[in-house]
C-alpha cells in the first residue's frame, strides 16, 4: 500500500482529493486539525504521532521532525541501499505529500497584528517536508496548490502513476513556493529592524495576468502583483468593464496614480499620455476638473488615460464620453455615470476603492543590465522651507499657484517645467534634454492664458534663459529647487521683470 502525508493549512478541496487517493488505494498518514477534519468526514487516517512512535510537543511545533517521516520522503526507490536502510529501520516510504503552509502572508496582512503572532505563524515542519519531497521528485508527488489536485487524481486513475514531468514541475512549484514564502519572512523581519537597504534583496510577487505583449508586439510580457501591501495602486483596482489592459496600460495608469495622489483637497483629474501628465485639473466639482484637465491640451489627452481622486458622476461621464479615452479610474462611478460610459465598447473603467490612500511600500525599483536600483520613492514635495528671493514676494494666490505647478512637475520626465493658474495646468514640457526647450514647449502648451500664470521648474536654471523666456511670455511667479551656479542670474532677471521666485531647496529629477 502507497502512502499519502496531507497537513494542510488551506482546507481548500483537501476532503475531496483524500477521499479519491483512499479509493485508489493510499494510506493516509496526517496531523493535527487536518487529521481530525479528515476522521470526521469517514476516512480512515493514521496520525504522525502513532508512526513516529513520538508525540506532538512544544504546542505543536515539533511533529513531523523525525526520521520516520523524512527518511520515508527522501529514500531513493532506485538506490537499493536506501531502500535496504529504510526497510531495517521499519520506515515506510511515502509517495504522496499534500502541504502548504502556515498563513505567514494572510497573518502579517491583518491590521494590528502581533509581531509575536507573526512569528507563531512562520512554518517549519512544513517547508521541510515538501522541500524533501520536492528534492527526491522522481519518487515523491508533492502537491502544495490544491489547481493541481484534478490533474494528479486523473494521471493516478487513468495511468496508476503520475508522469515524469509532472513529477518535476510539482517539484519547481514546492521550491518557488518556499523561496516566496521565505522571502516574505526576511523581508518582514527587516522591515522591523528597519533594514532599508540589504546586503542582499529578495522580493516576491505573484502573476495578476498574463499580457498579449510588451511596449512592443514583438515582445513578451506578464504582469505581477506584490502579495501584500497593494492598497492605492493599479494591482488593488477591480476592472469593471472593457478590453484586458495592456503592458502600456498598466505602466501609464501607474503614472496616473502617482500623481494623483499629490492631490487630495478637492476633485481632480489627471490626464496621462504615455506614463507623462497631459493635463490636471481641479475644481469645486469633477466635471470643472475634468474641464480643466482636457483643455490643457485637447489633443494628446485622446487615447489618454484618466484618473479621478472622485467617484464620477453622470455629467463628468458625458463630458469624458465626448472623446476616445482607454482608461478610466476612479474610486468608483455611479450608476447613470457607469451606463454613459460603457456605451464605449473598449473603454477599460477601474474602480479602484483605496484610491486615495498612501502606498505602503516606500521602495521603488528599476532594473538595469545586470543589475537592479532601488531608492526611496519621491514621496517629499518641499525642503524645510520655502525661500522667496527676489525683490517681489509672490501673493498669496500665486503661491497656491506655484505649488500645484510644483506638485505636476514633481512627476513629468526630466527635464521638466509646467505652467499652471487657478488649479489647472496650462502647458507642461517634459523629456526634453535642455531647459529651454522644456520652457518654450510649456509656454507654447499655455497659449493666451500663460499671462498671470505660474512656472514650475524641476531642478535648478543653469542659466538665465528659461526666466527671460517666461517674462516675455508673462509669467507672473516662479518655483524652482535653486542651488546652480548661475542663480543670481535668474534672480536679476525675474528682478528686472517684476516676477517673484521662490526656491524650494529641493529637485525632482524623474529620468524614467
């Protein structure tokens, strides 16, 4: 008779596939509240503690950590020596192990959760046993995802065994598993030690989908999710409608949120095209934000993607109907606003209840040929203080116009610099390689309504040009980090020209 060890912490269908492999002739050997669920459903189960000879100690810890089990895991059916020991020794070999293990993610997930129950849910006997398994595949079928139940029972009836190749992707998912789970432990253990930096990194995350392709058609690509701490981003939202979203759609939605959340004192729509802002409003009510936000350039938002710190409402649904948009979203959408919108057969709509909550992971990554960087995210808005230099303080309306200019360029693509007035961006200019050229593309964006307006740049003006550019324009108010060489240059040039310029002491760079 063949052997089967099940200890389960998801109790997922586990009944269902004992009563199969006790019908094709399994003994079940089993622990703790598995064992008991199983006697209680009619089977037959023989615990750990009656083959071991040695009962369960420790509350528990300590139950399968014993020759008996291992030695029958890891005896190789073609080494005639191991199986010769193991037949001396009285072990039995088993030939089936179901286990996954104790709940570390769902524990550590939970709101005010003890660092006493953490630890208390970090499993031992567990990652052994199926990492023991998983090392001698050839002999043992190792089951850890109650997805593979159906298709180990078929190969067993339809076959009496299960195939080589089953044998060793079972085994891969043992190890994928345990270096996941060990992953969250370490990472966990060095979040309470405030360990930002390690000497080496191990992240986790699991596939949310599969992707038609990359940027490109002629590139593969997939979309993984981090397994806790999603709260706020894409990964939390729940697609209500439209076509699955792309690698693009992915990456330019996350730049959407990002800058969304600069803004939480009233409504607001940031419009993105290719990861880069194209227009943000605000207003009193979403449908002026959304106002706002198109007329800073009615013509790179369509195929944009929208995002609203706002449920959206019926009248700033038909205001977004008007036009093609992939993406929108929202904390969530009314009914009527819902109905409007899904006349658009391929729009994707995204309710994304957490919206407006902070990230919790305050690491960002990108990978680099042969390497990975990692740094905090640019979660600052300002340094300590702001420091007006010039002869003009700026009135107290430019001042929140500098600042909502200052929170847009925080997120454009260096080099950087956005125009804004009355809480709406009227030109922005990104990705250019000088300064200049940033500014007059800002200035042009603006049109007429650059009169009056603020100018926020994202580092510093090596020189005096982008000052004397905006002044001819009609800036009336700049806000920039400060610190180059040439700042007394600027600071005369806005002088001469009766701008005000405050300095924040801090830059933006956003390289990609």
């Amino acid at each position: 008779m063949k052997n089967a060890l099940i200890s389960v912490s998801d109790k997922t269908g586990i009944v269902e596939l004992a009563k199969k492999i006790s019908e094709l002739g399994f003994n079940i050997i089993s622990t703790g509240g598995t064992a008991k669920l199983l006697k209680e459903s009619g089977l037959e189960v023989t615990n750990v503690s009656d083959l071991t000879g040695f009962p369960e100690c420790l509350d528990g810890r300590v139950k399968t950590l014993h020759p008996r089990i291992h030695g029958g895991l890891l005896a190789m059916r073609s080494n005639e020596e191991h199986m010769k020991q193991i037949k001396e020794l009285g072990i039995d070999p088993i030939d089936l192990v179901v286990i996954n293990l104790y709940p570390f993610r769902q524990t550590i997930s939970k709101e005010g959760v003890t660092f006493e129950d953490a630890i208390e849910n970090i499993d031992i006997g567990g990652p052994t046993m199926i990492r023991a398994a998983a090392k001698n595949w050839q002999d043992v079928v190792v089951l850890t995802d109650p997805a593979d139940y159906d298709e180990v029972i078929r190969q067993l009836k339809e076959n009496g065994e299960v195939d080589r190749n089953t044998h060793l992707r079972l085994a891969y998912k043992v190890f994928a598993h345990t270096a996941s789970y060990d992953a969250l432990i370490s990472n966990y253990l060095a979040e309470k030690l405030g360990i930002e930096f390690p000497d080496t990194l191990t992240k986790t995350f699991e596939k949310q989908q599969d992707l038609r392709y990359g940027e490109n058609p002629h590139q593969k690509a997939i979309y993984y999710r981090d397994l806790i701490g999603i709260e706020g981003t894409l990964a939390d939202a729940e697609q209500l409608h439209g076509k699955e979203l792309s690698y693009n759609n992915i990456s330019d939605t996350d730049g959407a949120l990002s800058i969304l959340r600069e803004f939480k004192d009233e409504p607001t729509i940031v419009a993105v095209k290719h990861a880069t802002p194209c227009g943000v409003g605000s207003g009193k009510t979403l449908k002026e934000a959304w106002t706002r936000a198109y007329e800073t350039d009615p013509v790179s938002i369509f195929g944009g993607i929208i995002a609203s710190n706002t449920r959206i409402d019926r009248e700033t649904a038909e205001e977004i109907s008007k036009i093609f948009i992939e993406i929108v979203v929202a904390p969530d959408f009314d009914d009527d606003a819902f109905e409007i919108l899904t006349q658009k057969k391929n729009i994707r709509l995204l309710k994304l209840a957490t919206i407006n909550k902070p990230l919790k992971d305050k690491m960002e990554f990108k990978r680099v040929a042969g390497g990975l960087l990692m740094q905090e995210r640019d979660e600052k808005l300002l340094g300590e203080e702001l420091t007006v230099v010039t002869d003009r303080k700026p009135t107290e309306q430019e001042m929140k116009d500098m600042l909502y200019a200052w929170k847009i360029v925080k997120h454009t693509k260096s080099n950087a610099i956005v125009v804004a007035k009355d809480g709406q961006s009227l030109g922005i200019g990104g990705g250019q390689v000088n300064r200049i050229w940033a500014t007059q593309h800002a200035l042009e964006r603006a049109g007429e309504k650059v009169k009056g307006a603020a100018l926020a740049s994202d580092a510093f003006f090596p020189f005096d040009d982008c000052v004397k550019a905006a002044a001819q324009a009609g800036i009336t108010c700049i806000i920039q980090p400060g610190g180059a060489k040439n700042d007394a240059d600027s600071i005369k040039a806005c002088n001469e020209a009766g701008i005000a310029m405050v300095f924040t002491g801090m830059r933006h760079f956003k390289h990609s």
